[in-house]
C-alpha cells in the first residue's frame, strides 16, 4: 500500500466539497476513545515488533502520523494526490531545487518573494544549478529562454509584492511540449483562491506560513503533486535533509486549514473594498491589485483566481504608493490596526515596506526595475471589521 496515499482520502476527495474536505480529511475521530480532535503524537521514535518489523513508523523525521495526516488534507485541498511538509516555505522551495541537478537551467518569475531570490543567488546558483529570472507574463518571452538543460519553470502568481499575474494554464501547455516541469507558488491565492494543479501545473507550492496557517504564529512549508515519481523524491529529501515540521505545527496548520474557506473569502471581500477605497484616495498615486479592472491583468485573475464553487477571487494583498518616503513613513506610523510587519494571509492585517524588507535581498537596480521602489507599501489585509480598517487607514492618510 502507498502509505502516503489513504483509500479515504480517494473516496472524499471524489465526493465532498472543499469546505467539507478541509474540516474532515485527515481529522477522522480517534476510534479508541473518540475525541474529535485527534491526538498529536508527539514521539522521535517508534517500537518495532522485531528486526524489520514496524507498524508503519519508525523514526519521525522520515514519517510522522500528525503530519501524516496534514499531509493527506492539504493534498486534497490542493486536488494532488501526494503532499509533503516542511519546516518553512523556503525548505520546501529549497527542496523541490534539489530534485535537479548541476547543469539543470531553471526558469523562475523575475518578481518572486525577496527570499526565494536570495536562496536562488546566494546558495543554489553556488550548487551547479542556472538561473534565469523572466516576465513570466509574457509567453514568448518564456519560450526565448528555453533551453535543452531547462527542466524546471518556477512560477509566482500573483507575485509578491507587485501582484503580476502570470497564465498557468498556458504557460504548463508550454512546459509540457518542452517537457519542463512546472511548479507554482501559490502562496499568495491559497488552495481556496487558485488550484494550479487543475489549470496543468505539476506541483504547487505555499508557504503554509501565511493563509494556511492564518493566525501569524506558525512558519510552514508545503509541495503538492500528483506525479508519484517526483514525490517520492520529495519524500525522500524531506526525510533525508530533514527539514520537517514538528507534530504540534502540523496538530495546528490541521485547525486552520478547517476556517481557511472562511477567512480566505472574508480577507479578499475586505480588500476588495478597501482598493476601491484606496483608489479614491488623492495622497496615494497607484493602487495595485488584480480585483480592480485597472489591474493589467484583471482579465485573467478573474479567470483563473477562482473558488471551488467557480466565483472569481482578488486575494487579500493590496500594493500602494505613496509620493516620496516622508509621507510613506508618516503613513506607516500613524496606522493603528494594521501592524507594521513582515508576511501576510493573516487574520490580522499588517503593512510592510518590501523595498526594504521582503525584497531586501533583491539587487536594488533589478528592484527599481520592476517597480519595486522605497514608496511601494503592502498591505496585508485580515479579517477585522473592514470599517475599522478603512478608518485606520483613513487617518494615517491625514
Ligand atoms: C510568496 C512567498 N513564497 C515563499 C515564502 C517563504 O515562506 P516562509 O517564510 O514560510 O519560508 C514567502 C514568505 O513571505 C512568500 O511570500
């Protein structure tokens, strides 16, 4: 049998919705003594009936059933078949690059999170494996990049923090005829805003940090697929690198992936009509965000940013600018509600400066290149009461 893979997980996925997934996969009752919630196991280690002879475990950085059972609903979540778990967003990240090997050319988003640049140009270039940094929005401009050694396209949609949009399902008819493997960071729209695996690609990746955790207390990363051969070797390197989570992450990325639906949807009503707000605003000269039809790619978000039940959704992340730093930092500082902070997907909103933060580590010309400038704020828009957040935002503008 696959232990990765349950008879049930098969079953459900089949017949129940996303929301009913989300709150049952994984989470059956304990059959013993039926609590609800099931027990973390908390154990490095297992007792084995003989030489040879397990019950299935053996030694917790090579399986564990907490996070087992995380694996098997963020699979279901995602519409893959196998998940696999890791200490942070950038582990997982790290481990899907190490699946290649030196000489291996890889195409990635020119707009991805600060950190996935840093580990491209600071570790893995170091490694043998090549880089190249391309407008993924831009199919042709993908094509003249390809090259016999390329077997990996890597892709952020929307971006962070300029929300460029990227087509997943062309770009993965593309990758197929090159034979490329795709993979998506689908950070940014969680399994509940976008599901890349449906639209072509062959591995989805978050940084279970942000929506899937949702409360800011957790740092967590995770890749899905459906292709048994590229999973096993996720397995592997997770089990032989070791960059895991503990049980009592996964015990919690568990309890949040059962509301994710709900804040999801309540975070992106938010920022809907906090843009709109926004772009009424005379001190504040650009508001991105792919909900609104001035958005470049509105078009296609609407398209393919949609929710199980096939309405369209805009995500939960706003970019504004402002006209120089002063009015920047004043803003920043008399913001009450939004707490001034790195990550976002959050029930709490929060505000960052990327230029300076998350993309701290991204060469300032390739930064002012992309419009990633010292006056780009982005806001990371939670759950609270959206008067509330409008009035906050309101008075740091005055
Ligand atoms: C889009 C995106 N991908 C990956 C990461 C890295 O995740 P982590 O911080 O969990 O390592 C982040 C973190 O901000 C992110 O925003």
């Amino acid at each position: 049998m696959d232990i990765h893979k349950s008879p049930k997980f098969v079953e459900k996925k089949l017949k129940q919705e996303f929301e009913t997934r989300a709150i049952h996969v994984g989470n059956h009752s304990n059959e013993r003594t039926g609590s609800v919630s099931p027990a973390i196991h908390l154990t490095s280690t297992y007792e084995q009936d003989s030489l040879g002879q397990d019950r299935g475990f053996d030694y917790s950085r090579a399986i564990n059933p907490t996070r087992q059972r995380l694996e098997t609903n963020i699979a279901t979540l995602e519409e893959g078949e196998y998940a696999i778990s890791f200490s942070s967003g950038m582990a997982a990240t790290t481990a899907l690059f190490q699946t290649l090997k030196q000489g291996n050319h890889v195409i990635v988003s020119r707009n991805v999170y600060g950190g996935t640049y840093r580990v491209i140009d600071q570790v893995l270039s170091n490694h043998g494996l090549i880089f190249d940094f391309v407008d993924t929005r831009d199919l042709k401009e993908i094509e003249s990049h390809i090259r016999p050694e390329t077997k990996l396209l890597f892709l952020e949609t929307p971006t962070n923090p300029l929300l460029e949009i990227s087509d997943i399902s062309a770009i993965s008819h593309l990758c197929k005829i090159h034979k490329i493997i795709i993979a998506v960071d689908n950070t940014f729209m969680s399994p509940f805003g976008q599901r890349p695996l449906s639209l072509g690609a062959d591995v989805v990746m978050h940084s279970g940090t942000k929506h899937i955790g949702g409360h800011s207390d957790i740092i967590s990363g995770l890749l899905i697929t459906s292709n048994k051969i590229l999973a096993d070797q996720l397995y592997f390197i997770q089990k032989a690198v070791g960059a895991i989570p503990a049980p009592f992450d996964c015990w919690l990325l568990l309890r949040s992936t059962k509301t994710l639906s709900l804040r999801v949807q309540q975070s992106a009503l938010n920022a809907i009509e906090i843009a709109k707000w926004l772009s009424k605003q005379s001190m504040i000269t650009e508001v991105i965000y792919p909900g609104l039809a001035s958005h470049p790619q509105h078009e296609l978000a609407k398209a393919q940013q949609v929710m199980p039940n096939g309405d369209s959704i805009f995500g939960s992340i706003i970019s504004i600018r402002l006209k120089d730093e002063k009015s920047r930092d004043q803003f920043i500082e008399k913001l009450k509600i939004f707490t001034f902070a790195e990550s976002l997907g959050g029930v709490e909103s929060l505000s960052c400066v990327p230029y300076d933060m998350t993309h701290g580590a991204v060469p300032v010309d390739m930064k002012l290149k992309m419009g990633i400038t010292p006056t780009l704020i982005r806001l990371s828009i939670g759950i609270e009461n959206v008067n509330d957040l409008i009035q906050d935002l309101k008075f740091a503008l005055t």
